[in-house]
C-alpha cells in the first residue's frame, strides 16, 4: 500500500486555521501536498460541509486531522471516500449521537474548568486573561496573547452539534494526548482514544500542542500517511 501524501488539516474552537502554519511547513517540506480547512464554526453540520469541500478537492486518499473541536468535525466529515485516515490531535472523538456538550459535561473529578465566557448571542470566547494558561500554557506569552485576542467566536450550535456516523469507527485513527492540556483533560483523552481504537502517543504539552509542538504532531501524521 502506498503512503497517502494529502493532509487535510481542521482547526478547533476560537481559533483559525493559522495555527497550523508550523505543521503545515514542515509537511510541505516533506513533500506532502497540505490543506487547510476554516470552518466557520457556527455549527457542527456546516464545518463538516466545508471540510467536505476541501476533501473533494483531493486528487487521492487524505489524512483528515482535526484538533481540539475539529475531532468532532473530523469523526463527522470523514467519512468521505477520499480519507484514508483520521489523526486526532487533543481533540474530541465524539461516537454517534454524542457532541462537545455531552462529551464536556460530566469533566473527571478534579479536572481544570475551561474558563468559557458566558454566551453572548449565541457565541462562546475564551476568557483572554485565562487563555495563556488554560489554552497555550507552553506559548510565549506574547504568542498566547495574541491568540486570545484573535479569538473566533465559537457558536453554541457547533458544541450542541451530534455526530452522526463517527468516521472512526470504519476508518484507522491515530491520537496525540497532550498530557498537559488544560482544557480537554489528558484522562478523557485517553478515554476516548482508546474508545476509538486509535493508535495513541503522547507528549508533553498544552491544548495548543499542535503551535508548541509541530514536529511531534507532524510525525504521527506521517505515521498515519505511511501505516493506514
């Protein structure tokens, strides 16, 4: 079987498709051919439509990778003929009828609380005094700052939004567990990596891992590439 060289990269909640810049260069370097989806992020159902657009425009099988809320949109989305793989990156792996809300709602004892800002018109931001250390703890401040203050307004219908057929139950997966994330806890991570059957590797770093740590991110998506 032939390594897969399309990567289809989807980004989470209050953040853009940018974030994946360090990945994107040092797959590109490596002569994968790199796409990058900006969901809208006004509900599940719509982001998964746009990641469809970007999969259609593939010439051949894809690595769909999704971060953070992009799992859910991934386990939505791929399902689509040309993904041969799925690579979760601290990310939700909803199964079917599940969403972020009912993933989030019942967080282990003891876990960090994500310090979401009460909806405003239907949209959700991060609060931007807490961002540094709930979202991109491993950042330089600088960095995280301006991260939170190009916050995407996240619609509360993307998180209500439920998975219909979850993708990783017919197609192989890969998971990163950022053992330092405090805002999916790294036990729910684990719990639903393994839930998926996911090949699972894990690495020191925050819920903006994929910034912190490309290298790491990018070589399971070459892992995911080659082993499908």
């Amino acid at each position: 079987m032939s390594a897969v060289t399309n990567v289809v990269l989807v980004h989470g909640g209050f953040v853009d498709g940018s974030g994946w810049q360090p990945v994107y260069d040092l797959l590109t370097q490596d002569g994968y051919r790199v796409s990058v989806v900006q969901n809208p992020t006004l509900s599940l159902h719509g982001d998964a439509e746009a990641t469809r657009l970007i999969l259609d425009q593939q010439d051949g099988p894809t690595v769909l990778v999704g971060h953070s809320y992009g799992g859910a949109v991934i386990s939505e989305a791929g399902t689509h003929p040309n993904v041969a793989a799925l690579v979760y990156i601290a990310a939700f792996a909803p199964d079917k009828g599940e969403s972020v809300n009912t993933l989030i709602a019942d967080p282990p004892p003891g876990a960090p609380v994500p310090p979401i800002l009460p909806p405003v018109n239907g949209y959700l931001f991060l609060d931007r005094d807490k961002f540094h250390a709930s979202f991109a703890g491993d950042l330089p401040a600088a960095q995280a700052a301006f991260l939170a203050d190009a916050q995407v307004p996240w619609g509360v219908d993307a998180l209500a939004g439920a998975v219909s057929e979850p993708a990783w139950r017919a197609k192989p997966s890969w998971y990163l567990v950022a053992t330092d994330d405090r805002m999916i806890p790294p036990p729910a991570q684990r719990a639903m990596s393994a839930r998926a059957g996911s090949t699972v590797v894990e690495a020191a770093g925050s819920h903006a891992i994929y910034v912190s740590q490309p290298a790491a991110v990018a070589d399971l998506i070459k892992q995911a590439a080659v082993n499908r």
